[in-house]
C-alpha cells in the first residue's frame, strides 16, 4: 500500500507509521550544510509552513535537473530543529538521523528515506522551480523543486519509530551472536 | 612495428579515459545489474524490494538518457594494462589527466576533486597525483575507469591483525560492514585485501572490486552470508539484501604481519574497460 502525499503537508504526517511506502509531489526546498546555517542567520526564503526540506545536492543544468539523489542526513542532526519548529512537516534524506532528531519530529513530521545513489531515478520526477543562495555554489545553494510522485520510505515516524534504529539495533545483536567473545 | 611518438599515444590515452568513463557513469556492469535483480526477486521484505525496485528503475533511466546513476560521479581511478611493445612515458597519465577533464565537462560529472588541506576545487576532477593511475603489463593496451563514491570510500578500513588469528579476517570484515551500516549505500560489494604490506593490502582490496561478481569462492560466499544475516538491508531500512557479493585478492606477506582491508563499493559499481586505439 502507498499513500500519496502533496505539499504543502499538514496533520496527514502524523498518520504515517515507519515502514510505510509514501509518493510525494508538490515543491520541496533543498538543503545541505551551508543553506541550514544560512537559513538560520537570515530567516526562510520561502514558507515553512508545511515545507519539505530535501537534503541534496543537486547537479543543475540551465533548467534542468541533471542528478538530484540523497545526501547523508546525519550530517543535518544538530541544524535540524529550527525548521521544525518553523512548521517543517518532513525531511528527505538518506541514512536516517540521530535520537535527538526523533524526539524532535513526535507529533509534528516525518522523516522520509529516499534511495541513495538514484540520481537519474530523482531528475525523471522533478523540475526546477526556483534558487536561492546561489552565492553558496550549486550543491549548497536551496533550489525549489517540483516533485511528480517520488517514491519514498517512512523512515523515521511522528510517534517516535525509527526504521533505521531498529535495523542497526538487530544488526549488533545478530554479530554478537555470529562472534562471541 | 612503427613507432608511436608522445603525441599520439597521449591522445590515444585521453580518448580511451573519456570513453571508459562515459560507458562506467551511465551503464551498470552486466553482473552487477543481474546480481540486482536476483537479489530483488528473492527479497521478502516490502521496504527493501520498493528500495530495489528504484535502483533497477534508477539503472534503466540512466541507460536510457545517458545520464550519470548516481549525482556522486566519484573519483577516477584508473587501471591500464600495457603491452611489451608500448613505451611506458609520461604521455600516459598526461592522457589520462586530459581523458578526465574532458569527459568532466561533457557527461557531465561532478567536479569532486578538491586539493585536500585547503578544500579548493579544481573544477576538472584533476589534482595532485588524481586522477589515480594504476600501469601493469598485459597483452592487449586497455584502459578500466572505475570511479569511486565517497559514501562506501568514507567507511572502507584497514588492519594489521595479529597473524596467530588468522580466523579475525572473516570477523574484521564483517565488523566492517555492520559498522558501515546504511551509510555506503547498499546492497554493497566488498573488496577485501588479504596480506602483504600495509599499503598493498588496501590496493589488493580495490583491485579485487575489478573482479566480476557472478563467481565467489566458498570463503568470499561464507562472508558474504554472514554480512546479509546482519540483515542491514538495502539502504539500512533492513532485509536480507546487505551483500552482493565478497571478492578477496592475497597476496604474501611478512611472517610477523597480517594487513587486512576491506574496500566497500555501493551498489552503483560502476567499471568499464576499453581498448586503448593507437
């Protein structure tokens, strides 16, 4: 079963349970190191409200987008809660992120897993929309993004499941058990 | 046999690059796609088929509109075989430098070359002593593009282990992978680099990521099960689809040493070997 999602998002979030295969369409904003601290500095370029933020960095040419798949969430873990509490209703990513992050996103987002390393998969389902913070360069700057159905997995729900946890939480204890000592 | 001045051999060089590196971006090895679709028809869990699905769409895509499968171009690394009759000169990397900064500005790839202490970028995925050129002696000149991401890069290790547990090796790799988590992107490959020097086993390790991946011996097939039982999954959402498969390369080492390395490779193992046309 996949839900379809369209931004701007709202309580609809809060239905979602780790696991769950979502579509989204609709604008995203992408956000790497450098455009959460500068967002943080200057305020949001666009409204927050219901935003999604992307976290890539993506290959641009002209007005296409050339590759635009995932980068390492983690990275984001301790940038991540001013968006939020601006009214941020999801992350896209890859990888997951920390505890910290989880408790955060209870009772307000989701975090939403998009295959690493598919970039051209990502270009076929987006158009550009708009860019701010050019002056960052091209991976860094926010680009607006309009999303046609990307397929996506719930990684990280509002009540507080991490999908990416639980896996590492089994993986240790399978090798504790594959390794004795 | 007529002579093949500087000039020539350079540009031979330089088109092979730019070739190999177009073909290695936009088109998955054959192996490499099969082994992704077998682990797709066998995988049980629904997250990591819907993972697996998007990857084999993500590998159609690319072919179809020749467009990079990954927006991490990665690094070049370059591996030539040289026959006895062609000079080994300067003219090689010098093609090789030019094949890379070429094929950067019309694929196009990411320039991820930077210089490492100060970060700046060269723009051509060109620096000091990149791209990484490996020469050794063959029958036929062909040229291997294997560029690399620094997702599965990042998290690769190396150990000198104690060489009365020569039993640690399988766990050093295991550990490695369960460390790696969903951070290399997987379903991965594992390079792994059995003896030597401490420098030679970490090139062993990604020589071994040249090799096919249809074939494992029963040592690189017990890994390989071991590594998919942590059940990490594709892209760390679980199931049994961790490991693609192991390769191992050895080679003779000091009776007081055991270096081991294990280069992991993304699901995007992305090689391509051409003849070099003089």
């Amino acid at each position: 079963m996949t839900t379809h999602l369209n931004t701007p998002l709202g309580d609809e979030v809060l239905d979602l349970n780790a696991g769950d295969r979502v579509t989204l369409s609709g604008m995203v904003y992408t956000a790497r190191d450098e455009a959460h601290l500068r967002m943080q500095e200057e305020g949001f370029p666009f409204d927050p409200k219901g935003a999604v933020i992307y976290h890539c960095g993506p290959v641009i040419s002209g007005e296409t987008v050339v590759a635009a798949g995932p980068t390492t969430s983690a990275r984001m873990n301790a940038l991540t809660g001013f968006l939020l509490d601006a009214g941020v209703r999801a992350l896209i990513g890859k990888g997951g992120m920390n505890a910290d992050v989880a408790g955060l996103l209870r009772g307000r987002a989701v975090y939403l897993a998009f295959t690493g390393g598919c970039a051209a998969l990502a270009a076929s389902r987006m158009n550009v929309r708009g860019v701010w913070f050019e002056d960052l360069g091209m991976p860094e700057a926010v680009w607006a993004l309009e999303l046609d159905h990307l397929p996506l997995t719930v990684g990280m729900d509002a009540h507080g499941h991490d999908l990416f946890g639980d896996v590492t939480e089994r993986a240790q204890a399978e090798f504790v058990r594959m390794f004795p000592k | 046999m007529h002579t093949v001045t500087e000039q020539q051999l350079c540009q031979a060089v330089s088109d092979a690059t730019k070739r190999a590196l177009a073909i290695a971006e936009t088109h998955l090895p054959d192996d490499v796609t099969a082994a992704l679709q077998a682990a797709y028809a066998s995988e049980k869990n629904p997250v990591a088929r819907a993972e697996l699905g998007a990857i084999l769409e993500n590998i159609a895509l690319a072919e179809e509109t020749n467009r990079p499968i990954c927006q991490d171009t990665g690094v070049p690394v370059i591996f030539i075989t040289l026959p006895r009759k062609i000079p080994l000169t300067a003219a090689i990397e010098e093609g090789v430098r030019d094949g890379v900064a070429r094929a950067t500005a019309s694929i196009p790839l990411r320039p991820n070359v930077v210089s490492p202490m100060t970060r700046a970028n060269s723009g051509t995925n060109c620096g000091e002593g990149m791209p990484i050129v490996h020469i050794s002696p063959g029958d036929t000149f062909t040229l291997t593009a294997l560029p690399k991401g620094a997702g599965s890069e990042n998290v690769s290790r190396i150990a000198m282990l104690l060489p009365s547990r020569v039993d640690d090796i399988r766990r050093f790799v295991v550990e490695t992978a369960l460390e790696a988590g969903g951070r290399p992107c997987p379903p991965v490959i594992l390079g792994v680099g059995i003896g030597g020097t401490f420098d030679r086993a970490a090139l062993l390790a990604k020589e071994a990521l040249l090799e096919p991946i249809n074939d494992m011996d029963p040592f690189e097939q017990q890994i390989c099960d071991d590594v998919n039982r942590l059940g990490i999954g594709p892209m760390g959402l679980g199931g049994a689809t961790t490991c693609l498969a192991v390769k191992v390369k050895q080679a003779g080492c000091h009776t007081a040493s055991l270096p081991v390395a294990v280069n992991i490779q993304c699901w995007a193992a992305r090689r391509a070997t051409v003849e070099v046309v003089l």
